[in-house]
C-alpha cells in the first residue's frame, strides 16, 4: 500500500516531568533530547509541553516519493491542504487539527524471540522447567508502537481523511462510532471514536506475550495503583491481549500482544461489531471511566488540568 507502519508520536501535557517518569516506568528509554524509544522501532515518542493533554503530532512510514504525491492528490480530492518538503509530506487532520506527517523511512524490522512454549491437553512445548513467564525477571521493554485511538467530534470525517486521504484500510468496524484502521499488516494502527470532544483516548505498545503483558502491569502498578485502568483481557478486534494503564495527564496507555496480521486483503473480512464485543472477547467489564475519561468534561469546556 506504500505506507508501512506508524513512525512516531508527539503528546502535550501539561506536566512533561511527571509524564516523562511515568513512561521511563513504561519501559521506554529516554534520549537525552526528551524523545522515548522501544527495542525495534526507535525514536517513537515525545512528549512536550502543552495547556492540556493532546495529540500534536502523528508520524506515518512511506516507501517511496511517488507515494507522497499519491496522498497529495487524494487529500486535494477532499479540499484538504498538504505540503511536501523533501522526503516528507505535511498535513493536518481536519477534525481534530493535529499535525500528520507522512516521511518515507525504512521498513520495520523486528527480530523474533524465540516462540514462547506453552504447554496444553495433548501438547507439551515445555517440559522439566518453569514456564518462561514466572522465571523472567528483567524490565519490561515494548517492542514497537503499535496504534493509536484519536476521539473525534467528527468520526466519520476523521475515518475518511485517513482511508481516502492518506489510504489507511479499515479492517474492523464498531457501528455507529468508528473504525479499526491499518497502514501496516497489523490488524490497526489508528482508530477514531465519536467523541464530543478531539482527544487522545489511548496509545498502544507491543510486548512479547502475555506474560508480558502482565509483567509490565505488574511492576507499572507495584508503587502506583492508581495507574490501572482495564486489563487483563483480550480484545475481538485485533484479538490482541491488553492490560490498560493511565498516565499523569490522563492518557491511557496499553501493553498488548498477539494481534491479529493482515497480509492478504483478500482473505480478511471485516466486521462491523456491535456492543460489547466491539471492545473485548473476555476480561472484566470496562470501567466508565474507559469509555468517557474523567476529564472530557474539562476538555470539553477548556479547562485546563495539571495532571
């Protein structure tokens, strides 16, 4: 499709130092120029100061130059400005405003581990030792970005300019309140919700296994309960196991692993999901506060929050 994988994130908060400690926890690693990196993907977030929490910048991976042309003229079908400048094209979400960049990079490389043994009826891949999981005793370190969630006063705008726009495909609808999006051949890597409000729901990182995935919200929450959201579970779209955690402003972020892989379209049929099920397949309920964050009542009026 040209477009291969989601490059990086810039997030404004209110408080860069309490938020910056919080991922350094998450187990990303912090430059000395305030960007946080993951093992396989690099350079993926920073954070910076804004009044209130918001996306401010999204960084997409494209293969070629004639692939920023090609979103060029599709964004100029639906009256929507770009500028191209080198290898990267510039341009701005027409709903929620914040920036998107399109920059030709290489295509991620991920080394595999070695599969993860779990035993089962009539199946040992482990035998005579522990399970991998409960001898691990090392940070947990995400492997990449995996998606984002964007709220939007204007979802279905929102899912236009990135499926005709930028020419993400969708692979999973939820009725009436958004679309699983992909510009890889992970299940999605945007989703936008109906909200009343543009803001960032949640950003999402990709562990080994989810032994991993518990790990990480283990040691997340040791010294600081008040982090957890939702979690353990397992999602239906994407089908990839989650545990939710909350960050100094208020965004959530996710570990997740095992998501659903597209490589032939052809073979994949999207749903269009209705109630529970277009959250998650199995785990506690979600709380309320996961489906409207305790200040989108502030970002609705402007108020700013500290964190």
């Amino acid at each position: 499709m040209g477009l291969h994988r989601l490059n990086s994130l810039v997030v404004g908060v209110p408080d860069v130092a309490a938020t910056a400690r919080y991922y350094r926890d998450f187990g990303l690693s912090e430059d000395a120029d305030g960007w946080f990196s993951t093992r396989d993907g690099g350079r993926q977030l920073k954070i910076v100061h804004s009044p209130r929490r918001q996306l401010m910048e999204l960084s997409i991976g494209a293969d070629h130059p004639d692939d920023l042309a090609r979103i060029r003229r599709q964004l100029s079908s639906l009256d929507i400005p770009a500028e191209i400048a080198g290898d990267t094209l510039f341009t701005r979400e027409p709903v929620t405003g914040f920036q998107v960049v399109v920059r030709i990079a290489e295509r991620l490389h991920q080394d595999p581990e070695p599969p993860t043994p779990y035993n089962g009826p009539g199946r040992l891949e482990r035998s005579n030792t522990r399970a991998p999981g409960v001898l691990r005793s090392g940070p947990v370190r995400p492997r990449k970005l995996g998606h984002v969630v964007v709220g939007s006063p204007d979802h279905e705008r929102t899912i236009q300019f990135f499926t005709a726009g930028l020419g993400f495909k969708t692979s999973d609808a939820i009725k009436g309140h958004g679309a699983f999006m992909r510009c890889s051949t992970d299940h999605h890597n945007v989703l936008a919700l109906a909200a009343p409000v543009a803001f960032l729901h949640h950003t999402s990182w990709q562990v080994e296994d989810v032994d991993e995935v518990g790990r990480g919200a283990t040691a997340m929450l040791e010294d600081h309960p008040e982090r957890h959201v939702w979690g353990l579970g397992r999602h239906h779209a994407g089908s990839n196991f989650f545990w939710y955690l909350k960050d100094p402003a208020g965004n959530f972020s996710e570990y997740y692993s095992d998501m659903d892989s597209i490589l032939d379209d052809q073979l994949w049929t999207p749903e269009t999901l209705d109630g529970a099920k277009g959250l998650f397949n199995w785990g506690p309920p979600p709380p309320p506060s996961f489906l409207h964050p305790d200040d989108l009542a502030a970002l609705m009026t402007g108020a700013h929050q500290a964190g």
